[in-house]
C-alpha cells in the first residue's frame, strides 16, 4: 500500500460515526457511496452564493454559470470527451430514459434493442418498454456459466438491424464487460453501443474513445456525488428530451428553434449545485493517491476468498474480471435476516434482488446478499 489509508478515511465523515454502538463499516457503495466533506462544502459555497445560469448578467449568475460550465468541463474531461458532449442528468436512470425517449421515433417493427442478462432494471426496463411502444424486438444477450457476457453468442445476435446495445458492469457480479469488443460486434451490425457506468465508472478508468461507446451515463451519488445528479455522455446527434427555458434559441407563434448543444438537452434552471457537487467528486477521486485501485483490488480478493472459505457460502459467479463488489448466500439463511445481523455490528450491506431480478432468476436465486 503506497498512501495512508487511515487519512483517507478522514475524508468521510460518516466513516467516524457509529451505528447501534459499533464504528460504522459501510459496504454499500455499489447503493450509494458517502461524501467526501470537501464534496459537501462545494455543494454548500454554491448554494450560498447563487444565481440562475445562462441567463442574467449580474456577477451571482455570471458566477453560477461559470462554475456550472466548469463542472461541465471536468466531467467531460474525466471521460475523455469535449464540454459540448455532456448534458447533466437526474441520474443514469434520467439518461437512459432521454436516449430512449429520442429513439422512440426511429424504431420499427424488425428493428432490435439487446441487452445483457446482468443489467440494472434501470438498462432493462426502458428498453424493454420502448421495444413494446415501437414493434421493435428485445433481445437479451447471454452469459456464460461463470458470468461473464458471451461474446460469441452476442456476435450471433447482432445481426444488421440491431439499432442499439446496452451494457455496463453488473452491480451483482462485478463483472467487468469487455466494452470494446462489444463496441465493435455492436457496430459491425449497424448499432449503436450505450454503456450504464453506473458502476464501472467507481473502479476502472475511463476514456470513452478508447471504450468506443455511443453514450455513457453515470450517476454521481454512486461516487460520492450529490443525490439527483449524473452525466450523459453523447458521441451521436441527440434531439431534446425535454422541452422550455434555457434550451431555446428562438420560439415564435408556431414553431421553435434551439440553441446548440449542450444547452439544447438541459431545459429548465439546472441542478447547479448537483453539478458542482459532481465535479468535485470526480476531482477527489483523480487525486487519489496512486495505488488505491490495487487496494480496492486486493481488499475484494481477500473477502472472496475468505468467503470461499466458509461452509454454506456460496459466492455469486467467476468472472474473468470482477470489480468492485460481489454477491452471495448463505445455505438456510435468509439475506434480510443476515443483513440485520450485520447491521447491529455496524456493518452496512445491501440485501435484495438488487435490480437485477432477470440476472438472479437466471442465477437460480431470489435474494443475496
């Protein structure tokens, strides 16, 4: 280990607090991760000095904007991308519902939409409903025994007339997905590649020209971030999703004309301070100290194997490349029972389906932990 992890705990005010007597160790991240305090104080200088962006020239807005469009910059920075490719969102929910909605209009019968068997309902659900809005097929892509996407199997799938592919790393398995290869598959047939990042984007780097992607999302409560905040990432021409002020260029009797992007996906008075809360996150996490992936790592290699080392455990898939968090249960013991336990030991866990119910019907269980 090559920093003091004792200080980086320091940076977490939760991580000093107690839950039912005991210090809190909190294993919930892939839910929602804590907040940095230097997070909380952006956020706070924010909304203690604030004025409506885009809008007026006096030196509050001027300021907000500023500081709103500096966040733009360091998200788009962080994903390798330009300013003018990134509208802020509710979430990765908010953006993968945006990409649907602008699709609804270009989709047919005979056209297709696949996902894999281990996404969020978040990268399900939409697509599933949009195929039944629009006569589309909805294709699930399969996994091999171990967990991983079968990419073989997936070439099979993508025949010419898949218009979109939709992938991330689960939130179950931690498995990694081979982004770039499935780019690739994904637009030999025609498509075009959404990756949620929702997870991804906690434990591995990311460059969205490397990955390929058409658009990735992300959500920044999972990083430390504000709640209701995230990040669309768009490579393709997207039209508004949502439609009034601040995203016009002109609007006359009967028609309207928008300004450029990004502003033409962003109406209404932004979440300002969510964006700012945002970029600070990510600032926070590109100056880690080198050294903290292989931690994070290591600490998820050990609890595997000390989890495989317990009777009556069993541990939730063998991907070739796990990040992040696993899942598993317990022979004759309930994981909402477990996670009380855990809990009156100061120990935060998620227990669930975790959104994921076709991934865990396909695992043969109904809850883990």
């Amino acid at each position: 280990m090559s920093f003091d992890i004792a200080a980086l705990r320091g940076a977490y005010p939760a991580l000093a607090e107690q839950v039912h007597g005991r210090s809190l160790i909190y294993l919930d991240n892939a839910a929602t991760a804590q907040m940095p305090l230097c997070v909380a104080q952006a956020v706070q200088g924010l909304e203690l000095r604030r004025g409506n962006v885009h809008r007026g020239i006096h030196a509050l807005s001027e300021e907000c904007t500023q500081a709103y469009e500096d966040a733009r910059a360091t998200v788009a920075n962080f994903l390798g991308a330009s300013p003018d490719q990134i509208q802020f969102t509710s979430g990765t929910t908010d953006a993968v519902n945006r990409v649907a909605d602008a699709l609804a209009a270009t989709l047919k019968p005979g056209d297709r939409i696949a996902v894999t068997r281990m996404e969020h309902h978040s990268n399900f659900v939409p697509w599933q409903q949009l195929c039944q809005k629009t006569g589309a097929e909805f294709c699930i892509l399969p996994l091999t025994p171990q967990g991983d996407l079968d990419l073989e199997a997936a070439q099979e799938l993508l025949s010419p007339g898949v218009k979109l592919v939709a992938a991330h790393s689960s939130n179950v398995l931690g498995t990694v997905n081979d982004i770039h290869a499935l780019a690739r598959l994904t637009h030999a047939a025609g498509g075009a590649l959404f990756v949620d990042g929702a997870q991804g984007i906690c434990h591995e780097p990311v460059d969205v020209a490397a990955l390929d992607c058409d658009y990735y999302a992300f959500s920044g409560h999972k990083l430390g971030g504000p709640f209701g905040i995230g990040a669309l990432f768009c490579r393709l021409p997207l039209p508004p999703a949502r439609y009034g002020g601040g995203m016009v260029d002109q609007v006359l009797d009967l028609t309207t004309t928008f300004g450029p992007a990004p502003l033409m996906w962003e109406a209404g008075t932004p979440n300002v301070s969510g964006a700012v809360g945002l970029a600070r996150a990510l600032e926070f996490r590109r100056n880690l100290p080198e050294g903290w992936q292989d931690w994070e790592d290591g600490l998820l290699e050990r609890l595997e194997q000390g989890l495989g080392e317990l009777e009556r455990v069993r541990i939730l898939g063998r991907p070739r490349h796990r990040s992040g968090c696993l899942s598993f249960t317990v022979e004759g013991a309930s994981p909402f029972d477990l996670a009380v336990l855990l809990d009156q030991l100061g120990i935060a866990v998620r227990s669930g389906h975790h959104c994921a119910q076709p991934l865990l019907r396909w695992l043969g269980v109904e809850y883990t932990l």
